[in-house]
C-alpha cells in the first residue's frame, strides 16, 4: 500500500498542533474534577484517566517504527512529541496522586516501599526522566550514540508502566491485561531478526 501522499500530510503536520491536541484532554480533564464530572470520587478518576493516557500515548509512542517498518507510515517526525506527551501525562497521574490523593509525604514514602504497584510505577517514571531531559537536539548532538541507547530505556519502562497497571487493577480485568500485551508485543515487533546468510 502506497502511504507517500499520507506521509507527506504528516510531514506537513508543525509539532506544536501534535502538543496541542496531545495535551488537551489533560487540561478538560481536570476542569470536570473542579465541576463535578468525574464522578463521586474525581481524584481516583482523575489519577486513573491520567495513567491511561499516558500509557495510550506510550503505546503511540512505541508503535512508531513499527508502523514505519511493516506499514510504510512514517510518523518518526512527531514521534518526540507522543514521547513528551506520555511523559506529561506520567507526571500529571504522579502529581494527583501525591498532592491530591495521599498528601502526606510519610505516607507516600512508606506506599511506595510497602506497595509493588507503586514501587513499579515509582520505578517506570524514574527510567523516563532521563529520556524525557535529553529528548532535545542539544542532547542528541553531545551524546552521540549513547542518546539511542539510553533512550532504549523506553522498553523496560514501557513494560513497568503496564505492570503498574496490572497490579493496581482489582481482581481479574482485561483492559490492564491488553494494555501489557499490546505493549508486549510492539516490543517484540521492534526487534530485528538477522536473516539467514547463505552458506
């Protein structure tokens, strides 16, 4: 299937309407938090809507080359923008969690020792700080080669992030189990298997 006229829109697509859009529902989000349409309980909501979108555009994320490479899209121009945007939504999920929900910082240390969903996710945010710092041209250019490696630092975030959401679900729930396989199995999808060289 020939994508080139699809490509080029996307090429023509500036970064900033990508941030723009991305980072919209965050904004609408917290407004029906203040107005009541969240439901009974908007904190939990909010924290769980920000977490889930996080991970949607972390799949985005993770799904660039991918796409590029079996379908022929090319999204590799915005795909800083879906990174930044899952960062964004990481830290909105962390930042309701830890000044509207538990408040306490005693508390917040001792869930994050004696709870593993949250030690996971603990562990998840603190691989993608560094990915998120050096997602600039200067960090590209001073680090050379190490930028792409230690931007390989995605996939085990990526599989702690979905892990996170496995063990905060109670009970048996689909929707956490999709969301780790999916993520599954764009990781495998990025690997590349040597061909065969005839001997």
């Amino acid at each position: 299937m020939d994508l080139s006229s699809v490509n080029s829109a996307l090429r023509r697509v500036p970064s900033w309407l990508i941030y723009i859009c991305g980072l919209a529902p965050a904004v609408w989000l917290f407004w029906l938090g203040l107005t009541g349409g969240l439901g009974v309980e908007p904190i939990k909501a909010l924290e769980h809507r920000y977490g889930e979108l996080a991970l949607q555009f972390f799949i985005a994320t993770l799904a660039v080359t991918p796409a590029r490479r079996f379908l022929g899209l090319n999204l590799v121009k915005h795909r800083r923008a879906l990174g930044l945007i899952c960062f964004a939504y990481v830290v909105c999920h962390l930042l309701v969690w830890l000044l509207l929900d538990v408040q306490i910082p005693s508390q917040i240390l001792a869930d994050i020792a004696k709870r593993p969903y949250i030690t996971v996710g603990m562990a998840a945010f603190l691989l993608l700080v560094p990915l998120a710092v050096t997602s600039n041209n200067v960090s590209i250019r001073r680090l050379g080669p190490k930028w792409r490696r230690l931007h390989q630092l995605s996939y085990p975030a990526a599989l702690l992030a979905a892990l996170h959401f496995v063990l905060l679900a109670k009970g048996f729930q689909i929707e956490p189990l999709l969301y780790l396989a999916v993520i599954l199995l764009l990781l495998l999808l990025r690997v590349r298997i040597p061909t065969l060289r005839r001997v």
